[in-house]
C-alpha cells in the first residue's frame, strides 16, 4: 500500500513562523533586562572592590584620601588603585555605559584615563584647585585630601558613583569624577545606568544602589560649601 506524507500547507507554516516570531518578542525584552541586571550587579560589584581597596590605601596613608586630579596623571586615585594595589583595568568599567574599551587607558596619556565608568567625590574628598573650598572649614584651600577619622559618617559619605560626562562630539561616556550638580564644579555628574538608579561605593567599604534623586537633590541648601549641600557627598554630615 502506497503511503504519502502529508507536507505542511503554506497557512500551517505562516502560523508556526507567526508564533516563533511572537515568542521571541515575548523572550528578548526579559533577556535584555537579565543582562542588564547581571552587568548592574557586576558594577555593583567592582564599586565595592574599589572602596575595599580604598580602605587598604587609608591604612597605609594614615587615613588620607587621594586627590583625584593631582598634577602627576599616575598619582590619581584609579591610577594608584591600579598601579599600586594591582586593581585591574577592567574593574574601572561598567558595561551598562557602553564604554568598556579598557585597553584605551593608556599609562602615558593623561586623557585616556579619564572616561572610566565611576567617578570619584573630589569636592567631598580630595581635589587639587585654586577656588576650591575645603568642606571642614569653609576656607579657599588649593589642595585639599579628606582624612577618613574626621568624616561623619563613613557608610553614607560616598566614594565613587556611576558617573558620566558629555564628550566633544555629542556622546556620553563615564568619567573618573563627579559631582552632584554643575553648580558645584563642572558637567562630570551621576549616571542612573542601572533602572533609574546609580551604584555607589561608600567610605566604609560597601557598596549600594542609589536613587538618582537621592543623588542630585540638595537635601540642606543653607551650607555654605556646595558640595556640603549634599548628604551622601558632604564629609562633615
């Protein structure tokens, strides 16, 4: 007896292809919010190492905190974190800012080193500049380095934060410091890269995630320094 197959009609096949395509509609989205919780949590991650090391530089520097932008490009506070305490390249980035090429940051150029993911509190701990003002006593102060036994309040001082500024042709990427607003210094600010939020590293050595408007919004606008304003930056609240 003879048998035949019986092929799928071309209807069966639009419906069988209408489905896989309605599947993978469904799938992508929830994948890409996965990845984007995994490279969240790995930020996450990194920023705590950082303050971790950061803790081991304070006991082997009495305390002090590093300048974030001193005149020797190799004595910033990512380059000491690397060069001296080993910290790799790629720590410094976080894939949710899409600008992890590591291999640009290049040991003799002062520029390369700057558009890392996370940046640090210069106002609140340690900054080289001529109308600086010193957070503890309010005074012009033209190198200024915050030492960890006069901060207030350790685990909600900030250290390092998801960070970002605008670049000369239009795009976005990280930057090595930040500060709460451009009233305070310049245009390096905190990137809500993680679901409207920033992770942060902590003077205390943890690391969290921060609502941006936990962030940006001065909670005390009557200090008379700037970043005092501030609560998570200010060393003296």
């Amino acid at each position: 007896m003879n048998r035949y197959r019986r092929a799928f009609t071309l209807i069966e096949l639009l419906v069988v292809i209408s489905i896989i395509a309605l599947l993978i509609g469904i799938l992508l989205p929830a994948l890409t919010r996965a990845r984007m919780a995994a490279y969240a949590s790995q930020c996450l991650s990194s920023q705590r190492q950082i303050a971790v090391v950061t803790s081991t530089y304070l006991s082997d520097y009495k305390s002090q905190f590093p300048l974030a932008n001193p005149v020797d490009v190799k004595e910033r506070w990512q380059a000491v974190l690397h060069y001296q305490y080993k910290v790799t390249k790629q720590i410094f980035y976080c894939k949710n800012d899409g600008n992890i090429d590591y291999e640009t940051w290049v040991d003799t150029d002062s520029n390369s080193m700057k558009d890392i993911s996370y940046g640090y509190n210069i106002s609140g701990l340690g900054y080289r500049r001529s109308t600086g003002l010193n957070p503890f006593t309010g005074q012009v102060q033209g190198t200024f380095s915050a030492r960890l036994d006069r901060i207030f309040n350790p685990s909600r001082t900030l250290i390092t934060v998801d960070s970002w500024q605008e670049k000369s042709d239009g795009s976005k990427s990280g930057y090595y410091v930040a500060v709460p607003d451009t009233s305070v210094w310049s245009e390096f600010l905190p990137d809500a890269r993680h679901d409207g939020g920033a992770n942060v590293g902590f003077a205390d050595g943890h690391a969290s995630l921060v609502k941006l408007e936990e962030l940006v919004l001065p909670d005390e606008p009557t200090q008379a320094v700037d970043i005092n304003k501030y609560k998570l930056w200010s060393p003296i609240r």
